[in-house]
C-alpha cells in the first residue's frame, strides 16, 4: 500500500512502499510515466469528445474546457503540488495579478481559480502534446515583442466583457522568487479602459525539511527572455544556470511534494495610468509576498 508518513524524530516527509521509503529516483521514474500516461489519457479524451459534439459549438467548448480542468487537477497530483489558499478570490469578472517564480504557477492558478482565463507566454501553447490541452482552456496568448500588445488589449478586453476572469503576471518573466520584480505596466492599459479595479495575489513555494530548497527545485534556472541584453550576475548566483527541461522535471519529481502558498490581497486597486497603477500592485503584492527559500 502506498502512502504518506511522517516521521517526527527526522521531520521528513518519504513515500512509504510496504513500510520502506521510496528511494527518489524510482518516485520520479513511477511519477514521469504516470505523466505521460495521464497526458496521452486526456488527449485522447479531449480528440474522441470534440470529435462526438464538434457540430455543437457550446457544447464543445465547455467539454474542452472540462477536460483541460481534469488534465490540470491530475497533473498537479501527479507533480506533487500541495497549495495552501489565503485570503478570498475575487469575483468574475476580475482581473488580478500576481509575482511570478515558475512554470509551476500556470498550473497552480488554473487548479485554484478553474474559471481564469491565463495571460500565458505564446509558445506554451505550441508545446508539443500538452500545448493542445492548454489551448482547451482558452488562454490569452501573449507574444514578448512590443507590436504585439495591441493585439493583446484587444483579447483581453473582450474576455473581460465577456464576463470571464483574467490572470496577468505583470513581471514578465520567472524568478527565483526571493523578491518581486518591476511590474511592467503595457497589459495593465486594459484596466483603464475599462475602468476596473485590479486584484492582486503572491505565489511562494516551500519543499519538505531535509530536502533541496524550493528555489533549487521548482526554479528551472534564469529566464531566457530575462529583459536585457544579459542575464544579471545576482540572477545568476541565486539561481544557477539554465537547466535543461527533463533534467530538471526529473529533479522535480523526486522530491515528494511541494507546496504553494497562493495569498490573496483584501482590497483591488483602481487607477486612472497604467504606469502608476502597475507600481500600486507591485508594492501590494510585495506587502503579502514571502520569499522562496
């Protein structure tokens, strides 16, 4: 039987196989494999299902968007992400706005607020495989070029109309997580337009006593589309270098769990320039925010 123990002499959490610890690297082989089954299974679910209510446009639409649901409740499973939720969610419609540490967050806020419609880096949605999935779940699609912002705004604000949530993560590019980046304030224009107040939230991340650090764990190394021509030295003593992705999803999934702390802020904040507005958020979200060990 397979569960979970803890033992209160070494504060250390293991998965335990009939009473024997589960050597790390035999979790993370048992964990890619279940991935890659559990990726085939939703695509699989997602083609047959589209493919059976294809004439009917809303019906289609909610079944991808339910299965892009489960695909993400199993993969946090499966990655062994716990998330730990503080303070209320807004109410749709919403636009909020977080601190951004790891591919990881993608998930995590599509786990905990299901109705989101994610401002996500555009190449994620051609990854091989699981590109597909995500595209079910109807993100915005956001391309690092400063032409593409008003094709940007145009999605965006019609999602917002639409009555859905958003998600933006104003930094642009992933961190450590040891503190909050400037937020860049281009996307946030949409608020003014709309004249809609901003919520914000922070993401920090912790793993089990006796093991790496979240920051060496969850972390896959500095951002590639870090702005600048290079990627700054303090970046690169926090961090490390780059990892390559199996290694570092390998690395992932040895450790036995993970956990995310999503804090909510109390109140949103409205402006009337972006400029000024991005730099409310980013002192809101600083005042909640807990740096990743």
């Amino acid at each position: 039987m397979l569960f979970w123990s803890l033992d209160p002499k070494e504060a250390e959490y293991r998965w335990v196989f009939l009473g024997f610890p589960l050597w790390g690297p035999l979790r993370s082989a048992l964990r890619f494999i279940a991935l890659g089954l559990w990726l085939f299974g939703c695509l699989f679910l997602l083609r047959i299902g589209s493919f059976i209510v294809g004439p009917f446009r809303t019906t289609r639409h909610n079944f991808r968007r339910t299965v892009y649901h489960i695909f993400v409740s199993g993969f946090c499973m499966i990655i062994g992400t716990r998330i730990r939720v503080e303070g209320e969610r807004p109410k749709r419609p919403y636009l909020v706005v977080m601190n951004h540490i790891s591919w990881v967050d993608f998930f995590v806020v599509a786990r905990i607020l299901g109705e989101c419609c994610i401002c996500a880096q555009d190449d994620i949605t051609t990854f091989p495989l699981v590109g597909a999935l995500i595209r079910a779940g109807g993100p915005v699609p956001v391309r690092r070029v400063r032409e593409a912002v008003p094709e940007t705004l145009a999605l965006m604000e019609r999602e917002l109309q639409r009555g859905r949530a958003m998600m933006l993560a104003p930094e642009g590019v992933v961190g450590p997580g040891k503190r909050v980046r400037r937020f860049r304030a281009s996307l946030l224009e949409v608020a003014i337009r709309l004249n809609m107040p901003v919520h914000y939230m922070s993401l920090t991340s912790r793993t089990p006593p006796g093991y790496p650090p979240a920051s060496k764990i969850i972390f896959k190394g500095p951002d590639h589309f870090f702005f600048g021509e290079d990627i700054p030295q303090e970046e690169l003593d926090e961090s490390g270098p780059p990892q390559h992705a199996i290694p570092h999803l390998l690395r992932l999934l040895s450790v036995p769990w993970h956990e995310y702390t999503v804090r909510f802020g109390e109140e949103a904040i409205s402006g009337t320039e972006r400029i000024p507005l991005a730099q409310s958020l980013q002192t809101a979200v600083e005042s909640i925010f807990t740096p990743v060990e």
